[in-house]
C-alpha cells in the first residue's frame, strides 16, 4: 500500500459494510488520508446511511455476494466510479450453528458458500484491478475458529479454515504482483446481532470480548501497514501455546498483538 505521504487516493472496498466489523472498519479507514470508500453489503438502506455519514466520498452497492452476478456487478461499481483499487476487505460471513449429523452437507455448502466460495469469487474479478493498483492489499476476515474447532460449529471452522488457508498462499502468489494479503482473525465481537451477553455478565468470561472498533484497526494494520512492515498474514497465537484444543478454543490469544476472543457462535450474516 502506498505511504502516508503518498498523493494517490486510497480506494477501498468493505464487504459485509452494513453493520458489525464491516462498518466499524468503514469508518476506521474513513480517518486515512486521500480515502475512497466502496461499501457493500445487502442493506441498502444501512448502507446509504453510512455512506452519509462519512467525512470522505462513498459509494455502496446493496447486492448478495452469494448471487451468480455479484463479482461482475462488484467489478462494474468499481469501475464506474473509481480508475483503480487499492484494498479490498473480505469481511462479509456467515454461520448457522449444528451438528453435522443434523445439518449435514446443507448447512455445510451454504456456510461455504458465503464464507469462501464468495470471498474467492469476488477476489478473482478484482484482482486485475488490484494487480493495476499495486502496490495493493487484501485483507480477508477469517476468525479464531478457522485455527480451532469445535463442536456445534464444525461448518463454519471448515469455511473459516479454508479461507485461511487459500490466504496463505494467495500471500505468497501474490507478493510478486505487489498485492499484499492480510488475514485477521476476530473473536468474540459485540455486535448488532451478537451481543454476547452470556459472556459479558460472567466477570471470568468478560475479557473474552472485545469490539469492532478493535477488529477494524486490526484490519486497517494488516492492509495498510501489513506490507511496509514485511509480515505475514496475521496468525492467531493462543495463550499458552501447546495447550490441550479445548482450552485454547475457550482462550484464544491475540491477533497481531491485540486480544479479539473468539466468535465461534455467530448464527447470522455479517452482510
């Protein structure tokens, strides 16, 4: 990504902007300098007033990213308003929480296809632009539940492990086009729909939560000064390192630094 002094404009491009982390990261990088923002989500009506309410220029694109036309219409916003893309931000997702005697290959194919099959979809039609950007970045939201499972939410770990994993080789295939990519993994967030009182009201559970605001600087870190700083996409470190998976499922450790929980028992759409 281009530097603090630089006098290119900074277009980005939020997925799953209508609320949660999505907006949050929107008006995070609202505050960088020369930023263009592209918002997308389903909500139209969310994402207008977002829009408006930013002290830089915005346009959003209310479509389901899950929609055979989605990246192509994606693609064409882009390039109807804006001559390149600097930073696109995967962070739009999903989960429906069963057992996989109960859901079975349903629930597992539709968490797929919102967590991976869309990311990548959407990836493959703004590459191009993102490789005539460079430098550039992608920052893709996966979460602590794609480095452990657990029970109840096995779909929604396979669609979150599968992300991290196509990241990490996305990384290295991409660095020699100059496009960087970042890989956050939030935890437990309080969200509109996540309000995670269960564990906010438990004082030994209570650390465990962290906001969107502290996901949206992880994820403005890992794109924007990500590739100055040589790392690697973000890897989640869990507190006592070798521990049983259990405990490290209940104690995630932080993300590039910064503790974010876990969020295994999202049941809704980041959209």
């Amino acid at each position: 990504m281009p530097n603090q002094t630089s006098p290119r404009p900074l277009v980005a491009l939020v997925t799953g902007a209508s609320s949660g982390i999505g907006a949050a990261t929107a008006r995070r990088l609202a505050r960088e300098p020369e930023a263009r923002l592209v918002l997308v989500a389903r909500r139209e009506q969310l994402l207008r007033e977002l829009a408006e309410s930013l002290p830089v220029p915005a346009t959003y694109l209310a479509v389901d990213l899950v929609d055979d036309g989605a990246p192509a219409r994606v693609l064409a916003h882009v390039q109807e308003h804006h001559d390149g893309l600097t930073l696109l931000v995967n962070n739009a997702g999903a989960a429906w929480r069963a057992r996989f005697a109960e859901g079975g290959w349903p629930n597992v194919q539709r968490t797929m296809a919102v967590n991976f099959d869309a990311v990548v979809r959407l990836t493959e039609a703004l590459l191009p632009q993102l490789r005539a950007s460079a430098p550039s970045a992608i920052v893709n939201v996966a979460s602590t539940a794609g480095r452990v499972a657990r029970g109840g939410s096995a779909a929604y770990s396979a669609s979150k492990f599968a992300l991290a994993g196509w990241s990490d080789g996305l990384y290295a295939e991409e660095r020699a086009h100059g496009v960087h990519v970042g890989l956050v993994l939030p935890g437990f967030i309080t969200t509109e729909g996540f309000p995670q009182k269960e564990l906010v009201d438990r004082p030994l559970t209570r650390w465990l939560v962290s906001t969107p605001e502290r996901a949206a600087e992880a994820i403005v870190d890992a794109g924007l000064r990500g590739p100055r700083r040589a790392l690697r996409p973000a890897r989640v470190r869990p507190r006592g390192g070798g521990a049983h998976p259990r405990a490290r499922a209940r104690a995630p450790g932080p993300i590039r630094r910064r503790g974010l929980g876990d969020d295994h028992q999202h049941r809704r759409r980041r959209r």
